[in-house]
C-alpha cells in the first residue's frame, strides 16, 4: 500500500522543480519546488525536503499566474486571490487610457522588423529541419536554404508583432516562452491550411505545434502574401493558446495579425490594417462590396461556442465580424478590450458553458457605462464611414 501511495507520488511530481517565489510587498522571496496546493496555502519542499507553506494571498500577483498558467489542475480548487485589474496594464496601456491619448496609443504600434542577423538561424541540410531563437521548423518537402532563412525571418517578426500589441498583455501571452513548433506539410481536411494545436497534461504544457500547408511557401523576394497570412494567424493562437477564449476573441485576435501582415517583405505593418480598411482591401471582406453584412448582438457574438461559431452557413461572416470589431477595440477602446480578453479567459479543459458565462459577465468591460445598443450604434457609424454596412439583428 505505501510502496503505491510513494510511486503515485512521484509521477505527480515529475514536471515540478525548485523555483523562486516572490512575494508580495517585497517580502524575502521562497525557494522550492511546489509539494501540493491546498485551498488556501501553496505548500512547497525547500532543498533540505523541509514544507514551508504560504499563503496564496501573500504570492506576487505574478506568481499566481505563474501557477494559474501552468498548474491548472493543481489549483483547480484552490481559492486563489482576484488579481487586481491595475496590476496587469502595461504601461503603454496605463499611459494611454484617457480618450484623447488613443491617438498617441495608435502612433505606438511598432513597425516591427527583426535584424536578420539575429534570428540565430540554423540549417540541418540532412534532415530539412531548421532552427531560430524562438522556433524550430519541420518539413516534409526539401526548402533552398534562402526559402528557409525567409520563412523563419518571417516567423520571428510574427512573434514579435504579437508580443507587441498593446491590447495583448503579458498574462494573456504565457505561451511566448515556448519554443514554437512549426510542420510545413500537407494537411488531410480539405479546406484547412493551418491550424494550431496543443496538448497539455496535470503538469502543464506537452506539446504545441503549428501545421501549415506547403502549397505556398514563401520566396526570399517576398511573393504569396497569404501564406504569410496563415502563418501569422496561427503563431498568434500559439502565443494565447495557454488559455481558452470564445472564438470570437481568440479567431479576432488572429485575424487582426493575419491582416497586418499581409503586406510581404516589409517586416509587419499594423498601421496598413487602418489602411486596408479604408481601401476596402481586407482580404476577407472583398464578398461582401457593397452589400451589408448582418451581425448578431455583441453579447450573442462574443458567447457564441464554437460550434455555433464555425456553423458551415455562417462561418466565413464569423471570422470576419470577429476581424472587423477587433480593429474597432484595438483602434477605439484598446484599453477595454484588453480587459475584457483578460477577464474572458478560461483555463484548459473548463467547461463551455462555464466559460461562456465569464465571456458575458466579461462584457461590461467593452460596454463600460454603454449599452449593447449605443456601443453597437458607435460601430456601424465606424465602418459607414469606410465603406462597410453593419446592420445588428438579434
Ligand atoms: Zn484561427
């Protein structure tokens, strides 16, 4: 029976180690590896095997994340402290929150273009793979080493574009410290040309790949747009994918990076998404020239599951609404909508339902002291003035 009990104990242990745990106030700071997670205290097992045990409400905002992200089962019934909301802003975001700052917010967006000499690229020719800082490539079918170096640079200022979007802050983005995995190789449904996939386990993250179809790869001179497209998009499910959102958040997010980098060759642009709007350019709306486009109410929107979401009649609508009041958050209300992503999350494996009733109680950051119907209205004028009839039907 002991000998039982001791194995049982040491699988559920494999994935922790000794770590720093910083505290609140600047209190001296705890060294150990996490023993368990009662409802009130963290127990941990300093070097000497000695438990010390604290409080979860005298751990560093941070440190609650930190367990939050990677040991959600672990605290699954743990009463873990509400992490104050002004805790979390950025201070880009903090600087800007006055109405009359957004502009000054927009002329923040950075271009971003990474040095080529600093991807710390690397070439296996006998197997095809290559490495980056951040990423590590898989193919299928052999790449010239120029086509290779593109597709990498190209990744990397993904990465950085997405990390850098002040509406995405830094507890919303756990997913960037990990090496991305990238398959270029066909994908079997039709239809499909990417997608982001992961898989986690009691102690935290497994593993995490991104697939994306060959048909297309990129040439160093800078051709296939969409290619990158799907890149984009897909590296920015990787970079939330700690986390569940209702479609409409996590396929707004991802779409909004597709489009700024649809502009080849130029690092990525988010400044060209204003522009391709008001050209009528973006790539998912050319359907829809002049004809209206009917949306739910926001809150049937924003909680709509993802069957509901991806229902074969409406879905090409769907992703891009979901395009569409992203760039109207991130340009009107970045501060709000950073918020109200904060406050929608839900960790792995939650129910759908239980994370669509924090989607609806997550609304009121977006609505603020409006109503469905007068933030509605504030979006059909957005888009009447660049061309795009939005009509809200329930
Ligand atoms: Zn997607």
């Amino acid at each position: 029976m002991r000998l039982i009990a001791i194995i049982a104990l040491m699988l559920s242990f494999q994935f922790l180690h000794a770590r720093t745990w910083e505290l609140k106030g600047g209190g001296k700071p705890l060294e150990g590896e996490i023993f368990k997670a009662t409802k009130l205290s963290l127990v941990l097992k300093d070097s000497d095997g000695k438990r010390i045990s604290v409080y979860y409400r005298d751990l560093a905002d941070s440190e609650i994340e930190y367990l939050k992200a990677n040991y959600p089962s672990l605290v699954k019934d743990a009463s873990l402290p509400e992490i104050k909301k002004s805790d979390l802003k950025t201070d880009a975001i903090s600087k800007h929150e006055r109405e009359s700052d957004i502009e000054n917010y927009q002329k923040s967006y950075p271009n971003i273009d990474v040095d080529k000499q600093s991807l710390a690229f690397r070439w296996d020719t006998k197997t095809g793979r290559f490495f980056t800082r951040h990423f590590l490539f898989d193919m299928r079918e052999k790449l010239e080493e120029s086509e290779a170096l593109e597709l990498a640079y190209r990744c990397e200022c993904f990465r950085a574009a997405v990390l850098s979007l002040p509406f995405l802050t830094e507890p919303i983005l756990q997913g960037y410290q990990n090496t991305i995995f990238v398959e270029v190789m066909n994908i079997p449904q039709k239809n499909v040309i990417g997608y982001y996939q992961g898989a986690y386990n009691a102690g935290g993250r497994t593993a995490a790949k991104i697939r994306v179809e060959p048909q297309r790869l990129p040439k160093a001179e800078g051709g296939n747009p969409m290619f990158s497209g799907v890149l984009a998009h897909e590296i920015a499910h990787h970079l939330t994918g700690e986390f569940q959102y209702p479609c409409a958040i996590s396929e707004g997010i991802a779409t909004y990076v597709e489009a700024s980098a649809y502009i080849p060759d130029k690092g990525v642009r988010f400044d060209i998404i204003k522009k391709l709007l008001a050209d009528g350019n973006l790539p998912r709306l050319s359907d829809y020239k002049s004809k209206a486009i009917v949306s739910p109410s926001l809150t049937k929107f924003y909680t709509a599951d993802r069957r509901e979401f991806h229902a074969k009649r409406y879905v090409l609508r769907n992703y891009m609404l979901a395009q569409l009041f992203t760039i109207y958050f991130a340009e009107n209300s970045p501060v709000a909508f950073s918020r109200f992503i904060y406050t929608a999350r839900c960790p792995l494996g939650e129910k759908e339902k239980v994370c669509s009733a924090k989607t609806k109680s997550a609304m009121r950051e977006i609505f603020g002291t409006e109503s469905e119907d007068a933030l509605q209205k504030k979006i059909c004028a957005y888009f009447k003035e660049r061309g795009v009839d939005i009509i809200f039907k329930d």
